[in-house]
C-alpha cells in the first residue's frame, strides 16, 4: 500500500487571475522540500494563466466543476476537452455546493465521472451527509449510498484512479471539523465499501480526503487516521501561508 497524501484547496469563488498569480508567486517558492501531493482548485476563468505559472512545478492542477459531454449546446458550460487542454489533472466532481445550489444529483456526478476518467482526470468525488442526517443517525448509510451510485457502472481499474473526498456539509465553512475519529469512521466505511463493490486491491488504492473546516491546528491529528489520505481545503486554502502550513504538515 502506497498511497500518496494529497492536499487539495478548492478555492470555490474566489480569486481572480490577478489573485491567483499574486498567490502562485508567493506560495510556489515555498514548496521546493514538500514531499506529498499539492494540487490547487481554482475557477475556471483562472486555469489558463495558473496552469502556465504551474508548468515545471510540483503543484497540480484541478477544476471545481465540469459538464460530462465535450461538445454540444449548453450554455455556460465547460467540457472535458477544454479542461484537458489546459490542462487539468484533476477536477471536483459533486461538491455539496454543487449539490445543494445547482441541482447536481448522484445521477450527474456518475456521468461526470465517468467522462473525466475517460478523459483522463482524475476526479475528485465530494460524499458527505448534513447536520439533520448525522443527528438522525444515518449518516452511514447516506454516505455509503451517494458512494455506491457514484461508481455504478465504473470498472475497477477505472475506480482506482478516483480520488473520494469525504466532506460532511456541517463542517464546511462552520469552524467545526469532524473529529479526527469521526472522519475516520466514516472514511474507513467508504474504503470498506469500495472493498466490497470491487476487491481489497482497488480499495487499498483510493484516496479519500477529509474536508470541511481543515485548518494547519487539525491537520496532524487528521492524517494520523489511518485511512485519511489528506485533505480538500476551502478557506485556509486562499493564502499562501495557511496553505503551505497545511502541506508541510509532516515536514
Ligand atoms: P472549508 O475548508 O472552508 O470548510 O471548505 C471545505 C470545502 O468545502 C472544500 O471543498
């Protein structure tokens, strides 16, 4: 078992292409001695510009969203060929925002899925219940759903190239984090259930992120769990140094 930590910061709306050069100047001459993976999520108008600050570097790159067809008429829309032409390594796919203000279902996010892989990047798959699901007490069995339809119809060599991120929504943006033994319970769950769908090589492969409320005071205790194989940042994410703390957390 080898699987690389990954600290990804999904920027969500913020940051213009001014802003995210202004960032990639300081930020990029920080990371010389980190040794785990570093990818940043900005928005789409700021890929093109970040991308070529980003040639040569260790840092990736990734997008927030994208349309499962490469071509067609859907307004406002970006496809897998444009993203790949930037290019992205990797893109969010099903984020809770994405979930809860512009309709996207597990039905959309398999779709999309399944056209990033085809196209080569690596998705990064947000699951998470919210505050009424975990009081209610099936926050398992939520979770385990929104996995389970994710990766219907997915081979397994596919599925290992997918990255899931396990973001409970009561967490994001609130200042509350899981506890590192809460996001492990659920974490573990997912890798148990990838396990069944598939077989325990395919599960020993996947990544899966905790996100919601990382910050550089949490991030040892979380990636001391033994299934937590890094993190998807949101705001400690949009300044260099709070972000080079998180990815110098073992250094
Ligand atoms: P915060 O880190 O701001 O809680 O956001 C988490 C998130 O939604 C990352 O995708």
């Amino acid at each position: 078992m080898s699987r690389i930590p990954l600290i990804a910061g999904n920027w969500k709306m913020n940051n213009t292409k001014r802003e995210t050069l202004d960032f990639l100047s300081s930020f990029l001459p920080k990371v010389e001695n980190i040794t785990i993976e570093m990818a940043i999520c900005p928005p789409f108008t700021d890929l093109y510009a970040a991308a070529e600050k980003l040639k040569g570097t260790k840092v990736k790159l990734g997008a927030q969203n994208m349309h499962w067809e490469e071509t067609g008429a859907f307004t406002g829309e970006v496809s897998p060929l444009m993203l790949k032409e930037i290019p992205c390594d990797y893109v969010i796919i099903g984020h809770s925002e994405r979930r809860q203000y512009f309709a996207e279902t597990d039905e959309t996010v398999n779709k999309k899925i399944k056209s990033a892989i085809k196209h080569n990047i690596a998705p990064i798959v947000c699951v998470g219940e919210s505050l009424a699901q975990r009081e209610e007490g099936i926050t398992i069995d939520f979770v385990m759903t929104q996995v389970e339809n994710a990766l219907k119809d997915i081979k397994p060599e596919d599925a290992k190239k997918i990255v899931f991120a396990y973001e409970p929504i009561w967490a994001i943006g609130t200042g509350k984090t899981a506890s590192a033994s809460d996001a492990q319970e659920v974490i573990g769950a997912i890798r148990n259930k990838i396990e069944k769908l598939y077989n325990k090589d395919v599960a020993e492969d996947v990544r899966i992120l905790y996100g919601g409320s990382v910050k550089p005071e949490n991030i040892k205790e979380l990636m001391a769990e033994a299934d937590i194989d890094g993190a998807l940042v949101g705001g400690a994410s949009l300044k260099p140094d709070s972000f080079y703390a998180l990815c110098s957390f073992n250094l």
